[in-house]
C-alpha cells in the first residue's frame, strides 16, 4: 500500500511545487490544503502517513496544525517546512511531536531526503524512493595528469576514484564534483567556492596528520577536481564498524594523532566544522602502523570570511549532527577550534563504545540533545575497560559551554598523553593488528 501526504501550506505555488515533487518521485495519494482552519474537519474522514506543514500560515500557524494532527492521528510523521531555522521554534515544534522539519526554499533532494528519514523510521510502509540522477561516469577520463582508474566512494558533495598519474604511474585518490552534481544554478557558485577553498585550505597545511595534497583544477567539461594522496587503510567509522569498540590505550593513539593535525589548522585560525570518525583515516604508512589523517576540510572556517566565502546554505548548520558543537547546532559563526574539540570527544565516544553520544531517527532532536542533554559517560556503555582519566577527558570535550572544554587541540594532546594506560598501543601491536584484520592494507 502506497503512503498517503498532506501538504498545508497557505501560499498556492509552493503548494503546487511541493505535489509536483511528490508526483516526480512516484508518490500519487497526496492532499493539498490551503486553508490550515480545514485540516481538523479533514481528518475526521481521512488519514495520512506524513503530513508536510508550513509554520508561517495565517489563522493557524504550523504548529497548532501539528497539534491538531498529533491529536486526531499521534502516528502521523509531521515534517515542518519553514524559512526560519530559529531554535524557539525547532525546540516548540519537536516538543509536540513533529518528526523533523526542512528549510525554504525546498529543493527536491529534501522533500526526499525527509521521506527516507521517515522511511528509515518504519512510520510508513517501505516503498524505494527513485533518484534523480544516475552515475554516468566511465574509467578512463583524464583530468589533469590523472586518469580515473574505478569509483571508489560517492558522498553527498561528490565521489572519489582511484586514479593514476599519466607520467609518474602514481596512485592518487581524486575526490571530484561534476557540474550536474552542484544542484541548483543559483548555489553552483557556494559549491564552487567551498571546493576550491577545500584544496586550498587542505593544500596550506603540513601536518603529517593532515592528507597531502596533489593537485587542483576544472577540467574542460567543467567538472571540479582535486588529487590527493591515496591511503589504503580505514576511517574510524568503518572501523568501529567492522571490528567493534577499540582498546582504550588504541583511542587515546589514535585521537593524539588527530590533535597534531587540528593543532596546526587552529594556528592558522581554521576551524574545521566536520570532524567525524568518517574523517579520521587510519592506515599502515611507511615504517608506521596505525597512522591518521585527517580528511575534508570541505566546512572549514576561515580566520576571516566574507559573504563569498560563507558557504553553508543560509539557516542550515555546518557539519554533522551526530558530531555537532551545541554552539554549530544553533547556527553561530563565531566559532573556535573548541567545536573540533568537541566533534573529537563525540568520535572518542563512538571509538570506544560503538555508539553516538545521542542517537535519534531525526537530525533535529539529535542536535536539541547536543544543546540540552548531558551525556553518559562512555565507561557506562564500553565493553572494555575505560581510564576514569579518559572518561573524565571525554566528558570534558562534550562540556556544552566551550569555556569549559580542553582550551586547545595542544592542551587537549597533552591531557591524552597524561592519560595512565595498562598497556600502551605499541607499533608492535599495530602491525599484529594490521596483519591479522587487514592485510591488504600492507601491500599498498
């Protein structure tokens, strides 16, 4: 059985787009309503799956309608459409029951991206949402000195391929973003620009801990590309993944070596926004076992930034809300390296418990729990044995006031290394790691 939609929305066109986006991806029970006073009487002979309300609508507003909705219907998913991201309003709104809520103007990827959060919840019957594009790349494209080779990853912003250098016969790792790929013509430019300052942030620093970069263009057709180092071990989510929590002593290894890479952007006063266990990648390099890098400087903030530069979309935080800085959650852009801080302390907690710090099916009550909520501390939810110096540690970063996390990546290093551990993660345990899980790792 198909779902069925409501969409209340005062305003005609926006109403129309909304059932014309639902109809394009293959959804035909839906009512439209206009007048937000008819919604109770509708409901006494009709029922919906998902219920689409504006918050701005005269008579009733957004959220009286989801009261009345929740009222007649508790099992209805209300998603609220607004221009206003204020957090009053998100807070009011998840307190009576809406499932998550998307931003004006809508685009399509939204609209879609809702219905498979929704989806992914079981609140509606499972039914595959069609996509809009399909891959239409081929091996063997040239950009610049680099030949694709095979995809190896597809992310939100664009992919990754396993390339070769036409002269040198070096691998690389070329992360690429096509022009039919950057959404709508009026935010190709932000796309644009954050990709470039992307490369050039990521190109600017040093750090062993932080991944080399090659090379930068657009090609011909348009397409924008960058050519990196190519790593072949893991990040820290697949990792956790794959072979579940990891020893304390391996933890405090592995997160000393990303404070070395965010100690050296905070310098340079760039913040990176969008630290995650996705970002952090593990791999043997050279003599070295268990050596990290730090990837994606795709969000980072820059010591100054104008309204060029200011690239996430208007109202729409920066980063990821499972690893998100209640100061990032409420949209400030005053922000200082102590954001990293934090989203380090969220990836300790996944590191060594195989959890989020706060999990919910919708991104918007994850980032109220970042605002609100204080956390567990990791020791109650690990398998193994945690450090109370590491659990105090951790607690730290995820202190909703900055002022009370460590003070700086350096500061947070040195803690880690005061840190009393058994037995220490040695490179001999590294390699016996490597060996044993991941050999193919080793012949790259």
């Amino acid at each position: 059985m198909k779902p069925s939609f409501l969409v209340v929305d005062d305003e005609p066109d926006f109403l129309d787009s909304v059932v014309r986006m639902l109809r394009v991806a293959g959804y035909g029970q839906i009512t439209p309503v206009s007048d937000p006073t008819l919604v109770s009487g509708l409901l006494d002979d009709h029922s919906f799956d998902l219920a689409f309300l504006d918050v701005t609508m005269p008579g009733l507003n957004g959220i009286e309608v989801l009261k009345i909705i929740k009222e007649h219907s508790p099992s209805t998913a209300c998603v609220m459409v607004t221009a206003d991201e204020s957090v009053p309003m998100v807070v009011e709104a998840m307190r009576e029951g809406a499932f998550d809520y998307v931003l004006k103007p809508l685009h399509p990827d939204q609209l879609l991206h809702a219905l498979e959060r929704a989806l992914a919840r079981d609140r509606l019957p499972a039914e595959p949402v069609p996509t809009a594009a399909e891959d239409q790349h081929k091996t063997g494209i040239v950009l610049g000195q680099y030949q694709l080779v095979e995809l190896l990853a597809e992310g939100g912003m664009g992919e990754v391929w396993l390339a070769r250098h036409e002269l040198l016969s070096r691998q690389a790792a070329v992360k690429l973003i096509r022009p039919t790929m950057l959404g709508a013509k009026d935010r190709r430019h932000s796309a644009v620009v954050r990709f470039e300052r992307e490369a050039q942030t990521t190109a600017s620093l040093r750090s062993p801990h932080t991944v080399e970069l090659y090379d930068f263009g657009i090609s011909d057709s348009g397409s924008l590309y960058y050519a990196m180092e190519l790593l072949g071990g893991m990040d820290l989510h697949t990792l956790v993944q794959r072979f579940g929590p990891l020893p304390a002593e391996r933890v405090v290894m592995l997160l000393s070596q990303a404070c070395r890479s965010l100690a050296e952007a905070h310098d340079k006063g760039l913040v990176h926004r969008d630290i995650k266990p996705a970002n952090l990648f593990v791999s043997p390099f050279g003599l070295d076992y268990d050596f990290l890098k730090v990837l994606d400087f795709g969000m980072v903030k820059a010591p100054v930034e104008t309204d060029q530069t200011k690239l996430t979309v208007e109202g729409v935080a920066a980063g990821t809300p499972a690893f998100m800085a209640p100061e990032l959650a409420v949209g400030d852009t005053d922000v200082d390296g102590r954001a990293d801080l934090y989203a380090l302390g969220c990836t300790a907690y996944w590191l060594l418990t195989g959890r989020m710090v706060f999990e919910s099916a919708s991104a918007v009550r994850v980032m109220l729990h970042h605002l609100q909520t204080p956390p567990s501390a990791p020791s109650l939810l690990s398998e193994e044995d945690v450090p109370e110096a590491l659990d105090r540690l951790v607690l730290l970063c995820l202190a909703k006031n900055p002022a009370d996390r460590p003070s700086s990546a350096y500061e947070m290093s040195r803690m880690l290394g005061d840190i009393p551990v058994v037995r220490p993660w040695d490179q001999r345990r590294a390699e016996k790691w490597w060996r044993l899980h991941a050999p193919d790792a080793l012949a790259r």
